[in-house]
C-alpha cells in the first residue's frame, strides 16, 4: 500500500452501503450543491471546492468548482483520509507531507498542494460518506472564520442529502400509493372552498371524462359525468359536509364513455384552527365488480330459497293434497244430499254451512299456498306484527301436525313489530315448525310449542318439540348447506341454512337453546320501534 492510500473505514461496508441508499452517484448536477461549493471556494479563497462522495473503489464529484475531473481513485483521494477523522481535515502543504507527496494528485498535472475537508454524515446513521473540501495550488491555511464558515456549509450540504433522501422516500411512497390506488381502483381527492376548485388524484382522473384543466378542476366538472338519478343524492350529501356532518359511505353511478361504473365514496370536513370547514376531502372506489358480484350473489339467494321453497312444499304435498281432498269429499257428498233435502229448511241451512266451512278451509290452505310460492325479492321489508305471521304460518304447517298427529301449540304473547320482508320470515317459520313437528312425531307427547314474546330487548320467537334432542356432535353442523338428519331423499338439507341466511340478513339470529327444557330453537329479532332508534 502507497503512503497517499488511506485506511479503510472501520465500518466500510456500512458506510457504503449508506451512501448507496442515497441514490446520489452519478447524479446529475443540482444548483443548490453548486451554490454550496461556489461560496466555499469564495470563502477560503480557494481556486477548487468539491462535494465528494466516496464510494468503495471511487470519489465522485456530486459538485465541483474550479475543475473539470468528475471522479478520481479512492487510492489518491485526500477525501479517503478525510472521512477517518472526526473533525476537519487538513493539509496545510502536501508537498512536504510524508504521507501525501509522492500522490499523483500533488506530483501530476491537478498539482494539489493545500487540502482542507470536512466530513459530511449520512442522515440515517450518521457514518461518513464524503466531505466539502477546498484545495489550493499553493501552500496556505485557514483562517478561524473560513473553518467556521465551512463548517456552516458543510451542515447546508447534509441538510439538503436529508432533503433528497425524504424527497426520494415520499417519491416512493407517491408510486407506492398511486399503484395501490390503481390496483384498487381507489382515488382521491380535495375540494378548496376558496378557490372552488377540485384537486385529483391520477386514479380519481380515470373515473372522470377527460378534461384540459389537469388535475385541478370545477365542482361542475366533477359532477358532469354522475348519473342523473343520481346527482341530486350526491348535492345533498356533499351539503351535509359542508354543514359539519360526516355522512356514512354511499354510492353512486358515473357514466363513463358508453358504459356505467359504480362508485362508493366518502366525504370528510377539512377544519382549520378556528373549526371552519375549508376543504371537502374525498375518497372515490370502483365497485362495479363488486355491485355485479352482489347481485349474482343475490340472484343465486333468490334461486336458492325458492328451491328451498320447492322442496318444502314437495314434503307438505301429501298432507296439503289431503287437507283439500277432505273439504272436498264433504262438499261432494253435502251435494248430493242437498238435492233430498228441499223440503226441510233446517237441515238445508245446516248443510250449507257446513260447505262454507268446507270452503272458507280450502280457500284459507290455497291462499296459503299462493303466498308462500309467491317471490319475495319484490315485497319491500316493513313492519309487521311477529304473531301475524305465525298465523299465517300455521296453516300450512298443520296440514304437516295433522297428518303426524302432532299437536302444536301458540303462546303469542306480544303484538311487537319487527321490520321484515314477511314471506320470507314465513319461509323461516314453517322450516323451523316443520323440522321439529317431524322430530316429535315418533315421540310419546308428540307435541310442539311456539311461543314469542318480547324480553325487552329483543323479539323473541321459540319453537320447542318434544322430540329425542339433537346430539352435541350435529349441533356444529346444523346450519351447514346440505346437512340434514332426515334419511335419504326425505330433506335437501338447506332449509335452517337458508334459514340461517335469510334471519341474517334481517339482523336476527337462530340458535339452538339448550338452556329450555325439550329441543328449542330460538329466533330473536330487533323490534321494530328499536331499529328506528325510538325508545
């Protein structure tokens, strides 16, 4: 090793690694460096100042004044010594120095003869990554000032290293976020109530027609492209902001080139010190996929409980099939008597009531019937009284007691309402009631009560059949599609599946009781009163 080479650093490969990280070499020129070495050689008087970063086998100039080198070795570079010192580095006269004059830079054509460098920090770890120097061609020193002064500049210059290293991290962030934000279809944006206009994120510029204005435009031209049935939502939501509120998420239509896109946003206040509202802050996601998703979802809902329906009434039609037939066969007969009978009035008028029974039963099972087939996608969820619709459940589920002599009985204990689409709700029911009439008809008691009543914070509906109980293995399993406990062919296995799903999406729950003597299903739901907030 030459007397001019300097040491190695003793924590060089982090010190490399530092300066690295800083994407700085082979840069190109930046005026505010410049300025920084143009004040240093006019201060120390010096024909050359560098910002030299010194790399592994390397120095390279970031910048220079008075000289036209870009780099030199690290094996001549004065700056490899100076990054092993604490404090600054000089040498007053290299050409007497032992350690400096047989170096190429001070025997060749640079002929450097003062050298005075400060070393400059890395902003994460505080390692040494190169220095501010100035050299002269001469022999001298500096003065106290001009040390101070390049002290100073040697602080501007880190300074602006932390600057660029935050400038690049928020860069990364900014192409971080934007592919997030494109990958998510998500955007953003800000409304200046002072100068009306709309700051927009690259994504958010996707979901609107194209405009020449950039990324700053009109609230019209925002708005432009919302769907018509859908604009006078998005004005009263964005007053609802500037009022003070913050409104819960919405969604709205956009029209875009020959297509609709669904877009779910959100609307912040933005307050300064004083509380005043100064800007409107927003978030706009593409949902279209998931808008078609939800209604798939929904259409195989739909199919799923009408089959469920389906076989539900597949189950009943035997019983169903004899409840009209015994109607009838008394209309039937009644009839024929009834052609005997013209001459005695009582036992005429007796007759003919007895066909209105026969009837209004008939009519009151086929009402049954229609209701229950009848789609429920179209009814809208209103309040309904819980024991209304377990009347109208119950005729259909006594054709299914009657055939099984299972005796059910009604404790309908409140009037409550519950907001709810009611066909569905009855679907539920005669599920329940069905299931546990089969469970109690091989019983001793053969019986099944139905009882609601109102606990005070929930609807309550129990359906409890004295049947053998359901084993603590099959409980887990009771609200998976397609189990069932019925032999082959006798179930489909989703009806307390679709159950399940159905009470769900009316924000009630089912759940298997163990604490009520017998086998007891229990229902609870939010009373209507309760889901509108009224006390």
């Amino acid at each position: 090793m030459a007397k001019y080479q300097a040491a190695i650093h003793p924590e060089e490969e982090n010190r490399v690694q530092a300066l690295r990280a800083l994407n700085i070499l082979d840069s190109l020129p930046q005026a505010e460096f410049d300025e920084i070495t143009f004040l240093a050689s006019k201060i120390c008087d010096t024909p050359v100042a560098l910002v030299s970063l010194v790399d592994r086998d390397r120095q390279w100039f970031k910048s220079k004044t008075g000289t036209s080198l870009n780099e030199t070795g690290r094996d001549i570079a004065f700056c490899a010594h100076a990054i092993l010192q604490d404090e600054i580095f000089i040498v007053p006269d290299a050409t007497v120095d032992d350690r400096f004059k047989t170096n190429p830079l001070v025997t060749g054509e640079a002929n450097v003869e003062f050298y005075a460098g400060v070393p400059l920090l890395d902003p994460n770890l505080g390692l040494p990554i190169g220095t501010l120097c100035v050299i002269d061609n001469r022999p001298r020193d500096l003065s106290e000032e001009q040390l101070k002064a390049l002290r100073f500049l040697k602080n501007q210059v880190e300074r602006l290293l932390s600057l660029q290293m935050q400038n690049a991290k928020l860069a990364r962030l900014q192409r971080q976020l934007e592919e997030a934000q494109r990958s998510t279809k998500l955007g953003h944006w800000s409304y200046d109530l002072k100068s009306k206009k709309i700051e927009c994120s690259k994504q958010m510029l996707e979901f609107l027609p194209p405009f020449r204005s950039g990324y700053f435009i009109s609230l019209d031209e925002f708005s432009s492209n919302i769907h018509p049935d859908d604009i006078q939502h998005w004005k009263s939501m964005f007053t609802e902001v500037l009022s003070g509120s913050e409104p819960t998420p919405f969604r709205l239509r956009r029209v875009h080139g020959d297509k609709l896109i669904w877009i779910e946003t959100r609307l912040k206040g933005v307050m300064d010190s004083l509380g005043h509202i100064t800007k409107v802050a927003g978030t706009s996601q593409d949902i279209t996929e998931n808008v078609c998703l939800e209604e798939q979802l929904e259409k195989k809902r739909i199919i799923a409980i009408q089959h469920s329906k389906l076989a539900t009434l597949g189950e009943m039609s035997a019983g169903v099939a004899h409840e009209i037939n015994n109607p009838l066969a008394i209309l039937s007969g009644t009839i024929a008597l009834l052609k005997k009978m013209n001459d005695d009035p009582k036992k005429l008028e007796l007759k003919l009531d007895i066909m209105a029974r026969a009837v209004e039963r008939v009519s009151k099972i086929v009402r049954g019937l229609q209701k229950f087939s009848r789609s429920a996608e179209d009814l809208p969820r209103e309040a309904a009284k819980i024991s209304d619709i377990v009347s109208e459940t119950s005729v259909l589920t006594e054709t299914l007691s009657k055939r099984h002599t299972v005796t059910v009985e009604f404790d309908l204990q409140t009037d409550a309402k519950v907001e709810c689409n009611a066909i569905e709700i009855e679907q539920v029911l005669i599920n329940v009631i069905g299931n546990a009439i089969e469970a109690a008809k091989d019983s001793v008691e053969k019986n099944v009560i139905v009882q609601v009543f109102d606990n005070g914070a929930d609807i309550v509906l129990r359906v409890i059949d004295s049947g053998p109980g359901v084993s603590p293995h099959v409980e887990g399993k009771l609200f998976e599609p397609f189990f069932t406990t019925k032999p082959v062919g006798e179930g489909t296995g989703l009806g307390l599946s679709i159950s399940k799903g159905i009470l769900e999406s009316h924000g009630a729950t089912i759940f298997l009781n163990r604490s009520v003597p017998g086998t007891c299903f229990e229902i609870r739901f939010l009373a209507a009163c309760h889901s509108q907030g009224v006390a």
